[in-house]
C-alpha cells in the first residue's frame, strides 16, 4: 500500500478552494473546501492538506499537484498549472463521458465551454467582468431577503409565479428584491424570478459557444436546485449536475497531473503550464 | 406665469418654481422614500412653501424622472433626458454647452445638446452600477463614511487607489483587501470617484467628445466627482450649484412652454 501513488488537484476560486486526491486507478480518495481569505496561498495549503487528512494519506505520498483557478497561481507547492477552464472541461467528462458543453457557475464569474468527443475545447465564453449571475448575485440578493443561500432553492420550489426582476445587475437587483418584497410579493416568487433572470443570463452565453447534447453544470452555484430547475425548464432538458458538482475542477486538475505520470514526465522540479 | 418642474429620481425628488421661465422663485429636495407619487406631492408642497405660493397660483406643472408618470398633479410628463439638456442649456446659459455629463444615483448620461439645448446625441449607462451614484453610496455603508462626508474625505486623498474591477459588487472585495492591507480610506474613495470618471469618459467619448463638459445630476455636486473628472478627461469641467435640479428646471421651462402653445391656440 505505501507505494501507491496519488495526485492531486487543487482549484482556488474567488471564495472557496477545493483539493481533491486521487489514486492512480482514478479512484477520488480525498476531497476539501476551505472558504479564501485574502492570505489565498495559506488557504490553498490548507484544502490540499486536509484533503491528504480526508484520504488518510501524507502528502509526501503525493506524486504531482495541479494548481488551478483564479488563484491557481498561489498553489506554490504544485508542479502543474492548468486553467480551470480546462479542468472543468477534463472533470465533467471523467464524470460524465458524454459531457458536450460544461456551464461553470463560480463566485465571482460564469463560463461556457463546448466540447469535443476527446474533451478538446473547441471554443469557451466567459464573464468575469461583472458579478451578474454569479454567485455573488445570490449571495446580495438572498442578504437583501434575510436569507442564506443555502435556503434558495428549497424556498423557489415553493413558488407557483416567479416574479420577474428586470434589473441585470447586482446591486439594482437588490433594490429591485426590496422594492417587490415592500410591495408584498412572497419570498419564493421573488427567489423563482431570480433564479429564471440568472438561467436566461447563463442560457445566453451558452449560446455564443452552441448549446451541444449533453449538459454538465459545475461549480459552486450548481448545488442550487431551483437554478438547475430554471435551466433545465428554459433548456427543455435534463443537465447533469453530481454532487462532486463543485470539486470537477480540481477533479479535472487531477487527472491532468495523473496524465502527466503517465506519460512518463515528472514535473515536479519545474512548474509547466498545460495550455489545451 | 407661474411654471412647476418636478424631478422624481430613483434617489432624489426635486422641486423647481419657475416665474416667466426665467426667475427660481422655490425648490425642494428629498431623498426618494417609498411611494414616488406621495413623495412627489410632498416635494410639490415643500417648493410651494419655500416660494411662498399657494398651487392655485400654479399655471402648470410638468413631470420628469423615472418616476414621472406616478405623479397625480402633472399636466405633462417628459423624459428625463429631454429636461436634463433644457435645463443644463438654462443654467449654464452664459457659455456655450455642448456635452453635458449627468450622474444620477442609478444612471450615468453625455448629451450632446444644440443651441436650444435639445439633445442631438446621447450615450448612457443604466443597467450597471459601476458608473453611478449608488456606487458611491454602497462604499459609504462598508467604510462607514457618511454620504455628507464622503466628498471631502475622497478629496484628503493623496494617491487614489486604482479600483481594477468594472463591477460595483466585485469592487467592494477589492476595497476590502486594500483597507485590510492598511490602504488609507481616503485613497480608496478617491479612488472609487475615479473609477466613475473612467466610466463617464468612456460615454463622453462615445459621443466625440471635443469641448467642455457641464455638469447635472445629484453626484456632480460633489467636489470630488469633479476634480476625479478633471484628473481624467482632457477638457474642462464646470459645475454649477443647480447642476442637481437640471431636469427639475428644464421641466418648468418645457412646462412654460406648452402652456404658452396651448394658449395661443385658444386664443
């Protein structure tokens, strides 16, 4: 057993930072979430290490680390760099083959990135200019109704007529949930009408990449299960969404550095950057 | 001739008493809370009190702003854009403007205005709140720097903090980290009204722009909207202490003006 080897992908997002182990036989052994800081290169060690606790593992039995993310440039102690576009490509098509286009709904930015039968990226859209859509939308927005955003999507099940919010950005969304909430429209409806404005908003950058076959939704705003309803309401279709949702993209840095061992490189002494 | 404009803006109502269409004879002005066609009333009545009037004196009054059509006592209402180039043509009447920057605490306007002060040409932003004053008033709440000191505090500032994110709400986590990386407040308000600036020289130049800028709006009253505007475009800046009721103004003059139309076709 000492000889087994591991890899480990490490993802850090605006907010949070995801580790992932797994051993050589593509197994996931080990998972983290650690909330970011401003100090972003301790809390990237801090998901990797308690990711080695949570495989019950020591990290010296890991033989390559893939740094990716917003912040994968502060995974110092990783041999690899990817972009999270590229592992959230490779992560949806480990778990979901079939994967044809990867919609990716972070903290702080949203992306769409089509894909080829092999996992190529054939072309991507992103936004990460403006917080519209992302998770800091439901975040502002569940604030302004006392709420926390855990409590979003069992509260938009509850709702039979979303209302519809008008505004596009963040903070006159806000207004915008005060001002219907003052005119005593129900919470839920409010949250449905939330919910539709961000899929509408997610479906539209889909399209500039081409909505494909078989969808898979990552990220952390995926766990929220009255935006997957939207999406799949707008779409006429099933998406994927797994409850690993939110580790593809450190599950995707994995294989990327599982990849790499079996190519026969060992990059551990020089950090390469794979561009895909 | 006794003309009313009424400005009832997403932040501010404002109210203007016009008489002849030349004389500011009252006005009013009150952040806008709850209902816009109560607020407006209310507004009404504190200009008519502060030019010592009864509205049965009132020849007419005209409506202008987002909330324009919720107010009962209007016998016109017209867009706020219409008002802001009359109005701006009005109190800035001893130059010559051309281009007039507006911004309000939800919206940022250029206007490209011709002699009558009617608007030729505009470029504006009101889906985004990077650009307005809303932005300004968020950054009051986080940093604890009251709205009536914010100006003077930007103003203390000696290196403004260059703000990177377009986005209001992704700015604030970068404030945050400057204030926790011991970034002086006053930088970084400073550094916040230059980021609106940036925004607003970004529409003027949408229109080609070419000349001085005269200044409406509820942000443009603060000095330190002006020196960031300064410190940015490659022209003058002026401003004028009725730059906020530009719209309210140009109401009353539209106002006085139809009246005057109507009356010579009873005649």
């Amino acid at each position: 057993m000492a000889d087994k080897v591991y890899v480990a992908g490490v993802d850090v997002g605006s907010t949070t930072a995801k580790a992932v182990i797994l051993d050589s036989d593509r197994n996931i052994v080990g998972k983290s979430l650690q909330d970011v800081s401003p100090r972003v290169a301790e809390d990237a060690e801090t998901a990797f290490v308690k990711a080695c606790q949570d495989a019950g593992i020591d990290r010296e039995q890991v033989a390559l680390i893939t740094g990716t993310g917003y912040g994968r440039l502060k995974v110092r102690f990783g041999s690899l760099i990817v972009t999270e576009i590229s592992c959230h490509a490779k992560g949806s098509q480990f778990i979901y083959p079939n994967t044809r286009l990867t919609l990716d709904i972070g903290g702080q930015d949203t992306k769409a990135i089509r894909l080829g039968p092999n996992g190529e990226i054939i072309d991507f859209s992103m936004n990460d200019k403006c917080s519209a859509g992302t998770g800091r939308f439901l975040d502002v927005c569940a604030d302004a109704l006392g709420h926390s955003v855990a409590d979003l999507g069992p509260m938009s099940e509850r709702s039979k007529r979303p209302t519809k919010i008008t505004s596009t950005c963040t903070v006159f969304a806000e207004t915008e949930v005060s001002n219907q909430l003052a005119r005593g429209r129900k919470p839920e409806d409010i949250v449905n009408g939330l919910h539709h404005s961000i899929a509408e908003r997610s479906i539209s950058l889909m399209r500039r990449v081409g909505i494909e076959d078989e969808i898979t939704f990552t990220g952390g705003v995926s766990r929220n299960t009255g935006l997957v309803r939207a999406l799949e309401e707008k779409l006429g279709r099933k998406i994927n969404v797994s409850p690993l949702s939110q580790w593809f993209g450190a599950i995707g840095g994995a294989i990327f550095a599982l990849e790499e061992l079996e190519k026969g490189n060992d990059p551990s002494f020089t950090q390469l950057e794979v561009s895909s | 001739m006794i003309t009313i404009g009424m400005d009832i803006g997403t932040g501010s109502t404002k109210g203007i008493v016009l008489e002849d269409n030349q004389k500011i004879i009252g006005r009013a002005l009150m952040p806008t809370k709850g209902s816009p066609s109560a607020m407006a009333t209310k507004v009404l009545n504190e200009c008519l009190k502060n030019a010592k009037l009864d509205i049965n004196e009132v020849d007419y009054v005209a409506s202008t702003g987002y909330g324009r059509y919720m107010m009962e006592e209007r016998k016109i209402q017209i867009s706020d854009l219409t008002t802001t180039g009359r109005g701006a043509k009005f109190i800035y009447s001893d130059y010559n403007p051309e281009l007039v920057l507006d911004i309000g605490t939800q919206s940022s306007r250029a206007l490209r205005i011709d002699e009558r002060g009617k608007v030729i040409q505009f470029k504006m932003n009101e889906r985004c709140a990077a650009g307005s004053g809303r932005f300004i008033e968020r950054c009051s709440k986080y940093l604890t720097v009251p709205m009536e000191k914010i100006s003077d505090t930007a103003l203390a500032g000696e290196n403004p903090q260059r703000i990177s994110s377009v986005c209001a709400v992704l700015s604030e986590t970068e404030i945050i980290n400057h204030v926790s990386l011991g970034t002086p407040v006053e930088d970084i308000l400073m550094g916040v009204f230059v980021s609106i600036a940036d925004r607003a020289g970004t529409l003027l130049r949408r229109l080609k722009m070419d000349d001085d800028v005269y200044l409406a709006g509820g942000l443009v009253h603060m000095p330190a909207m002006k020196k960031a505007l300064e410190s940015v475009l490659d022209h003058g800046v002026h401003s004028h202490p009725d730059a906020h009721y530009a719209a309210a103004i140009g109401a009353a003059r539209l106002g006085y003006q139809r009246l005057m139309k109507q009356r010579a076709i009873a005649q």
